[in-house]
C-alpha cells in the first residue's frame, strides 16, 4: 500500500521523537477498537493491522524495532506481508515478552515512552515491578503530532476510501423501498464495500416516520436494528469505510415512497451552513473557525446545533482524531482529512437535518472527496 520512503518518513519522525524526549524506548500497543485518537499509533508505525485482541511494537533508537503478535498465527501471516516492521514475533504472553525485549537491549533505566490510554493497568504494574528504574512517561500527545503530518499518499487512501464510500450510497439508494430491514439495509453497506477491498465499516442508521407532532420522530442514530421501513419514512445512515487503515464517512438522508416537505428547508440551512464552514477549511485556519462559522449561519437562520456538540471530526487511522467543536485551536495543514456532518435543529427542536462528508485540506483551500450529490433524495 505505501512505499519504503513513506514508511521510513514515519520511523524517522518516530525515532526522531525518541531522541528530542530522551527515551530509552517507546512501547505502542494496537487494540481492535473503533475510537479516538489513541487507537491508532500502533497501526501508523507499522503500517500493520490488528485482527484479534491486542499487539505491541517496542521502538528502540538503536535497533530494529520488534512487532509482539500475540498467540494467533495468522497474524504472523498478514504482518508478514504488509508491515513496515520486519521483526515479527508471536507471543503467548504479551507483557512478558517486552519486558525481557526490554531488558536485552539495555532499556532498564531513563524513559520510555507510552500512551496511558492503551497501557492495560496490568502492563503498567508488571513493568513497574519488573523495571523499576523506568520513568514511564505519555508521548501520544507528541505521537498524535507526528501522524498529522499527511502525505501524498495517506491522501490517495482517503480518495479510495471515499469512493467506495459513494458506491455503497449508490447501491443503496437503488436498495432501499417498504419492507427491507436496517439489517438489510446495512448487509448491502457491507456487501458493496467489502467486494473493493475495504477492511471493515462503522455504520449507524435509523428510520421512521418523520413529520411534526409527538410520536413522529426519528429515534437516535444508531446500529441497525430489524425494524423494516415503510412506505413514508425517513432513513439516516452513516456510511464509514475503513480502506488500507484509513477512515471517512458520509452521512445522508432519503425518504421512501414520497417527499418529506418538513425536512426540505432544515436540510436546505444544513448544506448552506456546511459551506460557511467551507470556507474556512483552508491551511493556517483553526479547526474552531470551522465550527464558529457553521454555528454563525446556524443561528442566524434560527436553527440551533446539538447542544455540546461538535459538527464533525478529523479522521486517519482513527475514526476520530480530533472533534471539529469552539474548543479545537489546531492549526489546518495540507493533507488533513475532516469530515463534516452538523445536526441541525429547528428552533423547537421538533425536526432536525443531519447531513456531511469528507474533505481533505489542499495547498489553498479544501477537496470534497465524496462525489455523490448532497440534495434529500426520494426513492
């Protein structure tokens, strides 16, 4: 998927790391998780995804770094062929493993880097006890920096991911009518993208009657349930391929049988917000003038935002890298990929629009990597 000099920018910016912190070591453990940030600095090393249970890569400043695959061969087999890491080994006890790794190339002593989010409590109080003179210091923040670094090539992934993104909401479309299930609905998410290659979805969805008044709501977005859609509904999903590592998202809506003339304006003041967004997607923004200036449009129109909530969230090998919210003061580089999705609420709060994609930032501005139209369909 990357080529050497990819991979050895990131090894070097990692072996870099370790030599600006003084660490005698830096210990990265990969879960199978979808979540936040911390979730992927083990996948952008070693280029290597985790099939079951968890693995570790110990990095060292002057040796081979050394990828730990727990007990199941078969991860042997795929770290084989596509991890940037050569030493593979598998391990019937993780945390011993290291430790004696740990011990052997004389990291005994100094710092070692971590991310406390991913050090199981008992790693951490076997390795206090079995190397007690090690600092054991957090270095995701400082990580998290390196992996914002997007290249020509991480940006090549989101387009085929995002691609395969729109081909599922293409079929779908064509998919969905009265009597089909979310389960349903969902399998044929699944069927189409995992026929390209994608690894695995995170899809959410829900449906129902949605018109004013008590009782017509659609309920919360959520994972598919067997409920099977009738002739009036609104569907919502989220479409969230992970391609080669790497996540984005669309989120739509669709009404079966007929028009919903209730969404029609709230949906009209989603898209128009998106783009007060848009422009300020561009290098030397803040992710928050993002988001103050889709609140702004927001409010202006008289609509309001999910209370405490953000609008979106840049992705990578983490489905959420960072919240697109007020607070987010992180400078937009070339290369970064967010996905914007605002729910947006009537003043009462009775109907609501919710609606988005991915972007990737360019050199002077912003790429929609998702093609498909964003208009409230009828199908």
């Amino acid at each position: 998927m990357f080529t050497e000099s990819e991979m050895e920018l990131r090894h070097s910016a990692v072996r870099k790391l370790l030599h600006t912190d003084s660490l005698n070591a830096l210990l990265l453990i990969g879960d199978t998780n979808i979540g936040p940030d911390f979730y992927g600095d083990m996948r952008y090393f070693t280029n290597h995804r985790v099939i079951f249970y968890r693995q570790a890569v110990v990095i060292l400043p002057d040796s081979k770094p050394v990828l730990f695959l727990g007990s199941n061969g078969a991860q042997k087999i795929e770290a084989a062929s596509r991890s940037s890491v050569r030493d593979c080994r598998v391990s019937g006890n993780l945390k011993a493993d290291v430790t004696e790794l740990l011990k052997e190339r004389g990291a005994v002593a100094g710092k070692i880097g971590v991310s406390f989010e991913m050090l199981p409590t008992a790693w951490h109080v076997h390795l206090k006890q079995a190397l007690p003179q090690v600092e054991w210091v957090d270095v995701h923040e400082h990580f998290q920096k390196i992996r914002f670094q997007r290249s020509q090539e991480e940006a090549n992934i989101f387009r085929k991911g995002a691609a395969m993104a729109d081909g599922s909401f293409e079929a779908i479309i064509k998919f969905i009518r009265p009597g089909v299930s979310e389960f349903e609905i969902v399998a044929e998410i699944e069927r189409h993208t995992r026929a390209q290659g994608v690894e695995e979805n995170f899809t959410l969805i829900t449906s129902g009657r949605f018109a004013l008044g008590d009782g017509n709501r659609l309920p919360g977005i959520h994972a598919p349930l067997p409920r099977r859609i009738e002739m009036g509904d609104t569907v919502e999903f989220e479409i969230t391929p992970r391609y080669q590592g790497y996540w984005t998202q669309l989120a739509r809506r669709v009404n079966v049988g007929r028009p919903n003339d209730v969404l029609t304006e709230i949906h009209t003041v989603n898209l128009d917000a998106i783009k007060s967004g848009l422009e300020q997607l561009k290098p030397g923004r803040q992710v928050a003038d993002v988001f103050s200036a889709i609140e702004s449009y927001v409010t202006r129109c008289g609509y309001k935002l999910t209370p405490g909530s953000g609008v979106g969230h840049l992705c990578g090998v983490d489905l959420v890298e960072a919240r697109v919210d007020g607070n987010n003061e992180m400078v937009l580089t070339p290369g970064t990929a967010v996905i914007i999705h605002p729910r947006v609420f009537s003043s009462d709060r009775k109907s609501n629009s919710f609606c988005g994609e991915t972007y990737l930032v360019t050199q002077d501005g912003y790429e929609r990597i998702n093609k498909v139209g964003d208009e409230l369909l009828t199908v």
